[in-house]
C-alpha cells in the first residue's frame, strides 16, 4: 500500500480548518471587534468592518483597533 502525501489542511466537518488554512495562505484578517472574516482588496490599511453593527475602525496590517 502506497502513503499519500496531503499538503493542506485537516479535513473539518465544518470547514473552519480549511478556511483557516486558506485566510493564513492569502493574508486575510479578522475584524479585532467582532471576529469578522475580512479581505482587503486595495487602498490604505485602514479598515471600517462591514458587519452589520459592528463599524469596528482598525488597522489591517496590525489588526489592531483604532480610536
């Protein structure tokens, strides 16, 4: 019987694994308010979260609030 090399992630049943995977492959942050996936696309570093009540303002680079 021949192994199988897998280069990826853990098989999840809900895909938090895979996605997790993924947001490190890609440099994707989370909202530091609400835990909001969130991919920039361009402009400056500083992000509003679009997640319906949270309007959290922070850095994507540090991924750090901003007052």
């Amino acid at each position: 019987m021949q192994d199988i090399d897998f280069e990826g992630p853990l098989y999840s049943c809900n895909g938090s694994n895979e996605l997790a995977s993924l947001m490190r492959e890609k440099g994707w942050k989370v909202c530091p308010g609400c835990q909001t996936n969130i991919q920039k696309a361009d402009g400056c570093n500083h992000m509003t979260c679009p997640s319906p009540g949270c309007n959290m303002h922070f850095c994507y680079h540090y991924g750090q609030g901003i007052i």
